[in-house]
C-alpha cells in the first residue's frame, strides 16, 4: 500500500515536472517568438527607411539634373555668344590686315611723291634766266607739280580716312574682347556650379545603390570579350533585355524622334555621314569642330552604356536614348557621365579640349544618318 502511494507521489511529482517543463518550453517559444516578430517588425522599419531614404536620394539626384539641364542651358547660349563674337572678331582681324596694306600702299605712294617733289627742288634758281630754251620742259614740269598736288590731297584724304577706319576697327576689336572676356567669365561661373552638382550627383547615386558598380564590372567584361564597337553593342543590347527580363520591368521606349535633338556640342559640321575621310574610309557619323572647352550635353534621356577607353577610342561614349538608338561619342577631353547612370537631356556630359567631335547614331549595330536624329 505504501509502495503504491509512492509510485502514485512520485507520477505526481514527475507529471508536474513534466508539465512545468512544457510550459516553460512553451513559454520560451513564445517569447523567442516575439524576439523573431520583433526581429521582423525591425528589419521592415529599416526596409521602410532605406525605401524612404532611396526616394529622397532619388528625387535629390533628379533635382540635381534638373539644376545641371538649368545652367547647362545657359552654358551653350553663352558659348553660341562666344562662337558669334570669334567670328566676328575674325572678321574684324581681316579687315584690319587688308587695311594695314592699304596704308602701307599709300604710305609707299606718298613716299614717291615726297621724292618727285626733292628732285624738282635741286633744280638751280637761275635754272630760267641760264636756259630760256627750256622753258617747255619747266612748263611741263609745272604740270607734273599740279597733278603731284592733286595726288597727295587725293592720298591725304585716303589716308585720313583709313586711319579713322582702323581707329574704329581696333575700337571694335577691343569691345569684341571685351565681350568675349566677359562671357567666358560667366560661362566659368557656370561651369563651376556644373561641377558641384556633378559631385552632388555621383555621391548621391552611389549611396543610392551598389548596382553601379555591378554594371560597371559586366560593362567592362563585355569590352574585354569585344573587338569592334559593333561586337560590343550587339552584346550591350542582349545583356539590357536580359536585365529587363529579370527586373520584369520593360523600359517605356518613346516613339521614334526625328530630326528633333540639338547637337551635343555646339560647332560647325566638318565631315558628314558617308563623306570619304583622309584615309579614305567613309564616315559613320558627324565630325564637329566646336570652340576650345566647349561642354557637351546629352542629346536625349538616356541611359549611360559605356565610359571610358575603348581599343584606341579616348573618352568614347555610349548611350541608349529614351527612343532606342545608342549614341556614340568620342573627342572629348573630359567625361563626367558614368556606366549605369541614367541622363536627362541637356545634361552636361563631358567637356571638349581642342579637338574635333565625333557622334553617331545607331539602331542596334547599324549606323544611320545622324541628321535624320539632330536638328541641324
């Protein structure tokens, strides 16, 4: 009777044990369960704050370009300004060359006189009362006199007027410096703002996100795997529709543009699409040759493809416009665009040195006529 007493104390006790164990097992579930959800409510109030911080980053960097297409804007009137008043000025040395001949024309025409005039004066005083038989020839020479006489007043006139024309042309010279220097001044103010927003840009968008320098890296492997600009286009486009695939978000394409983007650069056309080249090879694109430090601008929106060196091609460029063409650029001295940025257009892209500009548009690989594409 005791025994089973015993057995029945020591069922007891262990079913408590057993039971306290449950529960306190239980227990500790639920609080390692609140650690988790409290865990996961954490990580989704970081997630919120990361989305919330990339859209502020997001909406900075878009305001920054919006800032940069603002003065970039004002960067090519003054740069227009200055490409007018080089010619002028141009113009205005040429003529001051063709006047400095005249001058120097008429001073050796008036030298000429001055000696026909010392030559009579050695004539002898008495040269008359000696020789009356030559009364003629004085006669004639008192002629020669009155024609000399008319001469130096028609040369003086001239030579009046032409030094008043080159007072006025050097006058015009110096007011044409005078602007040009005054522009430059202006157009470095705003190119200085350019390049703090340009910072601003660049350390915004890498805090944005670490996708850059993943473009970068496949960019770059794509270059090393490619000879030709063509092999590396056709193997740009397959990695972008990949990415769209992956992203599952297409890129909206606006409808095809022509003949409605301004030029990157301002300048004039010094070789056209399908004009022979010295080396006898016809042109793909346009050859331009702009002012010394002129900026270049993005055409279009667009997406950066590709900066930097590119078997033999310095600061060559690549974009795909909003309207599915790539752009290619070359020529430049600086480029501040980067692999994997995405460009509105009049977006300060690079900066030329003394250089010629080339560009080209094409549709996939093919080149096409890039005054089918720019407003020229």
């Amino acid at each position: 009777m005791l025994n089973n007493k015993f057995k029945i104390i020591v069922w007891f006790l262990c079913g408590n044990l057993i039971f306290s164990h449950y529960v306190f097992a239980a227990k500790n579930d639920a609080n390692q369960l609140a650690k988790i959800n409290k865990e996961i409510e954490k990580k989704k109030k970081a997630t919120a704050e990361l989305e919330k911080q990339k859209k502020q980053l997001s909406k900075e960097i878009l305001e920054t370009q919006n800032k940069m297409v603002s003065i970039a804007n004002n960067v090519t009137k003054y740069e227009k300004q200055l490409s007018g008043y080089d010619k002028q000025l141009s113009e205005l040395r040429f003529k001051e060359r063709l006047l400095n001949k005249k001058i120097e024309k008429n001073n050796a025409k008036l030298i000429q006189i001055i000696a026909v005039f010392e030559n009579i004066s050695q004539v002898p005083k008495g040269y008359l009362l000696i020789s009356p038989s030559r009364i003629d020839t004085v006669f004639q020479s008192s002629i020669l006199l009155r024609t000399l006489i008319e001469q130096l007043n028609v040369s003086k006139i001239e030579f009046k007027k032409d030094l008043s024309d080159l007072i006025k042309l050097k006058d015009d010279i110096n007011q044409a410096k005078a602007s040009i220097s005054k522009l430059n001044s202006k157009v470095k103010k705003e190119k200085d703002k350019i390049a703090d927003l340009i910072k601003s840009k660049k350390t915004a968008q890498r805090k944005l996100t670490s996708e850059q320098k993943k473009t970068k890296k496949e960019i770059d492997k794509l270059v090393a795997e490619s000879k030709t600009i063509e092999e590396f286009l056709k193997k740009a486009e397959k990695l972008r529709k990949e990415k769209e695939k992956q992203s599952k978000t297409k890129k909206t394409i606006s409808k095809k543009a022509t003949g409605t983007f301004p030029l990157p650069v301002d300048g004039e056309i010094i070789t056209y699409y399908g004009e022979k080249k010295t080396t006898g090879v016809k042109s793909k694109g346009l050859y331009i040759k702009p002012r010394s430090n002129s900026q270049v601008v993005s055409p279009s929106d667009a997406d950066v493809v590709f900066a930097g060196n590119f078997y033999g091609y310095k600061n060559l460029l690549i974009l795909h416009s909003s309207d599915d063409y790539y752009i290619i650029m070359g020529g430049m001295n600086r480029v501040f665009a980067e692999e994997g940025q995405t460009l509105l257009a009049g977006e300060p892209i690079g900066e030329m040195g003394n250089s010629e500009f080339y560009v080209e548009i094409r549709d996939k690989e093919t080149p096409i006529n890039p005054l089918k594409y720019f407003k020229v």
